[in-house]
C-alpha cells in the first residue's frame, strides 16, 4: 500500500503528527514538494522534533527520501539534521534533480516582496525565486555539485540573471559552498526515481508526506496568496517519479477548525477574543516563521474542494481536543454570495458570507477517554462525514503519538 498524506487546508493541518502515527506500516517516506518554509512537529517521548526538509515519517520508516519536486537549502538542511540528530547522519537520500536554494535566493524573495503593492506573506525562504530558476532553467540541481565544471559554468549563467537587481554573487564563494556541500552529500544524491520503483517493485511500501496545504497550491489555491509549487496529492507523482498508477491511497488531512498564515482570503476568520483564545489553545504560531495564524471555523465548501482536487478517500481530523475548548462551535456548511447559495467556493471568494451550523462544545477531552464515547464529538464528525462524503478515519486529540484515534 502506498499512501499520499495531503493537508486539505492552508497548511498547518498537523500532517506531521499524522504521518508519524502511521509511518511504522511503511518502509519509506517521501517529501516531494515545497522547501524549507514548510514545518511538520513531531512529538517523540516528550521530545519535539521539527522537520523543515525531511520528511518527518522518516522516524518510522527509517529512510527518508527528499524527491525532485523539492527546493533545498544547504544550510537549513544540516541545522535541521544537527538539530534533530545530532552527529548521526540520518538514512536518506535526495533526488539529483531536486533543486539548490542559493543565499541569492532569500534576498530576492525580501526584495519582491518589498515591491509587491499587496504583499503574498512570503516566509522569505527564498522557495519563490528557486522555483522560478528552476521553470526559468537557470537553477542548480544536487548532481551539479558533483562536476566543478558544470557548477561554475552554470553559476556564471545565474550570476548574469542577477547582475541586473544588484544581488551580490560571488561565484568563487558560491563554488566552493556548494563543492562542500556536494562532498558532504555525496552518498545521498541518486536517482530517486529508479530507486523508488525499483522498491517498490520489490514489495517496499511508500509514504508520500506533503507540505502547506492544498489550498496553497500554486494552480488550484487561493492564487496569488499561495505557495511556489503544486501541493496537492498528484503531486506526489510527479515530485518523485513514481507513476500514479503506483498509488494506492491518498488521505487528506484537516483541523478541526481552519488556519492560515499571512494574506489571502479566510471566509470562516473569528476575530477579538474568540481568536485569541482558540490560537493560544492550539497553539497557532508558525513552526518555521513564529508568525501567529489567522483561525476559523471549520470551511466545508473549502474542504468538499479540496477533497474532489486530491481524490481523498479518507480524512484524519486533527486538534478536535482544541476545538472543545470554546464556548459555542460553529461550522460554514455553505457560502451566500449575492443571495445565491454555494456547496462549492465560487470563483471569487471576496464578498462571501458563511452559512453557519451551531453545535454544543464537548469541553475538555481527558487523557484516556475515547472520543468515539463523546456523543457531541461524534455528532460533529458524521455531521463533516454526510457532508463531504468522506469517511473520518482518524482522529487527533493531542500532540502526543497515542493521542490518535481510529473511528469506526
């Protein structure tokens, strides 16, 4: 069986927690989109880890594989080994077609943002222009640190593209970063690709681990307020080179309410204390940025969308526990635009207003109650069940790993 685990929000859905609950069933876990402006905690023993650029199932599976559909920074990548693992190198390895992010990178992603009139909310990462060198054909792929020649010779290429924005690139120094890196990286870089089917072939299972959400996805998001890349759950093909004949499931991942971080539209967002008070129960604050999200009720014309986009089959509801922390409970089970009635986004969010369902809060989920036992939980998820058409699978309660139930 091979899984693709995709957030069905604007990110942030706890796909980390989700995966790492079902990752010992797989032999590999793949991180196929996205760079290192993606966060996924994970809760180990009473210890936190956060995973930036590995794929955070890569603490049950035991490899971890970061494919080509992936942007990398150099320096964020071993912070987040060292951080992590300390002087142990973890097994994984990296596609030779996955993408560098040069330091060039981060200072135009400042300086676009700097020049936008209405600003994207950009980590400043330096994920946007990498992916613009790589459709621009003027990136630096992990087999070019391999060869002295080919990277100076394509360095020099790049530092002509930034000349004109008064970056500063200096190829000698550049060069010898990246040689450095290359050597440090070299038993990792392989065709990703061949080695994936080749498992695969041979009976290895796979778990596919995405990034933001699918309502950041640069196609099918909330353009222009979304991520660099495609999130969603073809993606995973594509950004690693398994065919989707190969895939068997794809599990979508909400909140039990809905978050985002920056610009964009937010039809369900709770303002004043209401906000503060269900951010600071879920703790809404960026794992990579510290930046604090925008909350909402739980979207389900979002969410049917997001559903019919992946292919979901099934879906993991997340931080149920945190939702019980508030007074009242609401859900949008449609949008009103302009007297006209919506099951689906229409295609201009602004000027919406969500049709609101009320529902009794169940208050605090003590820690070995099962809340398939809780009568106004259950209500709540077959109430999200009828009307999605998608079976609530799992349910999270906790950050801890056994703070997962499986609902019948």
């Amino acid at each position: 069986m091979n899984t693709v685990v995709v957030g069905l929000q604007f990110g942030d859905e706890g796909k980390g927690k989700v995966v790492d609950a079902i990752s010992s069933k797989y032999d590999i876990a793949v991180r196929f989109q996205g760079g290192p402006n993606a966060g996924h905690t994970v809760v180990v023993g009473g210890k936190r880890y956060k995973f930036h650029m590995l794929p955070a199932g890569i603490m049950g599976t035991g490899l971890g594989i970061i494919g080509n559909g992936c942007v990398v920074s150099p320096d964020k990548l071993m912070e987040e080994i060292s951080e992590i693992f300390g002087d142990t190198m973890p097994n994984f390895k990296v596609s030779h077609r996955a993408h560098i992010i040069l330091d060039v990178h981060v200072e135009m992603d400042g300086w676009e943002e700097r020049m936008r009139s209405s600003k994207i909310g950009t980590t400043k990462r330096g994920i946007g222009p990498a992916y613009q060198d790589k459709v621009g054909r003027y990136g630096i792929r992990f087999q070019d640190l391999l060869e002295e020649y080919v990277l100076e010779k394509k360095l020099e290429n790049m530092k002509k593209r930034y000349e004109p924005y008064g970056l500063n690139f200096d190829v000698k120094e550049i060069k010898k970063k990246l040689l450095d890196f290359g050597r440090a990286m070299r038993e990792r870089i392989t065709d990703v690709s061949l080695l994936l089917n080749m498992e695969i072939k041979n009976g290895k299972s796979v778990l596919f681990e995405g990034a933001q959400g699918t309502l950041l996805d640069v196609d099918f998001g909330t353009y222009p307020f979304v991520t660099s890349s495609n999130t969603v759950a073809a993606q995973a093909s594509v950004g690693s080179g398994v065919p989707i004949t190969s895939i068997d499931n794809i599990l979508g991942v909400a909140k039990a309410y809905i978050t985002r971080v920056g610009q964009g539209p937010l039809p369900t967002e709770i303002e004043g204390e209401d906000a503060k008070k269900l951010r600071d129960a879920g703790g809404e604050y960026g794992t990579t940025t510290g930046r604090p999200r925008r909350v909402g009720w739980l979207d389900l014309p979002l969410l049917r969308y997001a559903a019919m986009i992946n292919g979901v089959r099934e879906i993991a509801l997340t931080k149920i526990d945190v939702l019980g922390k508030m007074d009242e409970i609401y859900v949008c089970d449609k949008y009103i635009k302009e007297g006209v009635k919506y099951e689906y986004p229409p295609l201009d969010l602004d000027g919406v207003e969500p049709e609101l369902v009320r529902f009794e809060s169940w208050g605090n989920i003590l820690e070995n109650e099962s809340v398939s036992d809780i009568p106004e939980v259950m209500e709540y998820i077959r109430f999200i069940e009828e009307r999605t058409g998608i079976k609530v699978k799992m349910v999270s309660y906790g950050e801890r790993r056994k703070d997962m139930e499986y609902i019948a």
